[in-house]
C-alpha cells in the first residue's frame, strides 16, 4: 500500500470520526448534554439564543421531518449562524460557541 493511499484511508477515517461526533459535541458545547434523550428544535434554538445567537432551526418545518437522527440541514443552518460558513468543521462550530458564550457572560 502506498503511503498517499494510506494518507487518504487515514483522512477518511478522520473525517468519519469527526462526523460522528459533532452532534454529542455541539449539545455540549449548547450546554444541553444533561438533557434526556435528544432535544428537538426548540431547546436547541433556545440555547443558541442563551448564547448570543439567532434561532437556526425552522422548528415548524423540523418537527415535520424529524424521524429519528438530526437532519443535515440543522447541522449547516447552526454552522452557517455561529460561524458564517455552513462548511464549518465541528471545532470551529465549538470553538464560535465557546467564544461567545465568555463574551456574552461578560454582558
């Protein structure tokens, strides 16, 4: 196996990590870890609101197609609210939360 084959197997398994993750990591970093189950759009807009952000998620429009995992479209609306890009990876998505929420504490 090339090394370049092996770089990008590594990536990929990256990539699919980080993945996995951002959403456990964005409820933390909301604040909304210790909530049971996994919350719907109202308490994740409510702590984007309790961190200085505007509400990301249609929650009329979510709560018609929720059927079990969070959709993709709320990733890329939170992403695109707390850090202008809808690309954002997980870290950047954290990091703007934990940066507004020192500077809004602050307030």
């Amino acid at each position: 196996m090339s090394v370049q084959r092996s770089k990008k197997i590594l990536a990929a398994f990256g990539e699919a990590i980080a993945e996995g993750s951002r959403w456990p990591r964005l409820l933390k970093a909301l604040g909304l870890e210790e909530v049971e189950g996994w919350p719907g759009p109202r308490p994740i807009n409510d702590a984007l609101e309790a961190h200085g952000f505007r509400p990301a998620i249609d929650e009329a429009e979510a709560l018609r197609k929720m059927l079990g995992d969070y959709p993709d479209a709320w990733w890329f609306a939170i992403a695109r609210e707390t850090t202008g890009r809808p690309d954002a990876t997980v870290q950047q998505v954290v990091d703007a939360l934990n940066t507004r929420t020192s500077a809004h504490a602050a307030q």
